[in-house]
C-alpha cells in the first residue's frame, strides 16, 4: 500500500488583514501517512494553501479543521482535485463558538 500524503488546515482568526497573515505549516511523517498541518487565516487562504499543497508535494487528501463551514468546506473542496474531509463543530471552541461561515464569510 502507497504511502498517503496529506493536509490538515486549520484557520485561526487574524488580527487585521486575515488575507496578509502568515500561512503556517509543518510536517508530521508516520509509517503510513505524512501529514502536512497549514494553518491559515481565512477561506481564501485555506484555497490558496490546498491548490499549492496538492500541486508540490502530490497530496491525496485533504482534511478541514472543525472551524470550516458548511460553505468554507464546499470553497475548499471545489478549490482542489482530491478528497476533501472535514472535523465538525457546529459551534467551535475556538471560535469563540460559531461556525467559521459566521467569522470568515462577509453577507
């Protein structure tokens, strides 16, 4: 069985721009999987990320942290060319508890 890469994103609310905030990321490598983390500031951010992730190091999957939306997920998932999975919280802890669609989304 092929070695699985893989992403785990999770955003995290920005001070000021979210869109200039440092994107974040480092490797966890397992017999099985080597897991990219990349922590973002906004769904914009999270689209950029996944594209470049999945284009340089050949990703076969993607997971979302539980602070994604049901539209941030679907943003996410039309952005890339592999599966797309999600952790949920409807109501997420560190989100002072809401969604990400609250926090990230304007309208």
């Amino acid at each position: 069985m092929e070695k699985l890469k893989a992403a785990f994103i999770f955003i995290y609310p920005a001070e000021g721009d979210p869109v200039a905030a440092p994107v974040c990321q480092g490797w966890t490598e397992t017999p099985g999987v080597d897991l990219i983390a990349i922590g973002v500031a906004s769904y914009e951010q999270a689209c950029e990320a996944a594209r470049k992730a999945v284009a340089e190091y050949g990703l076969g999957a993607v997971e979302l942290c539980g602070g994604f939306g049901l539209e941030g997920v679907a943003m996410v998932a039309n952005a890339v060319d592999v599966p797309v999975g999600v952790v949920r919280f409807d109501v997420h802890p560190g989100l002072g508890g809401v969604s990400g669609d609250k926090l990230f989304l304007k309208g």
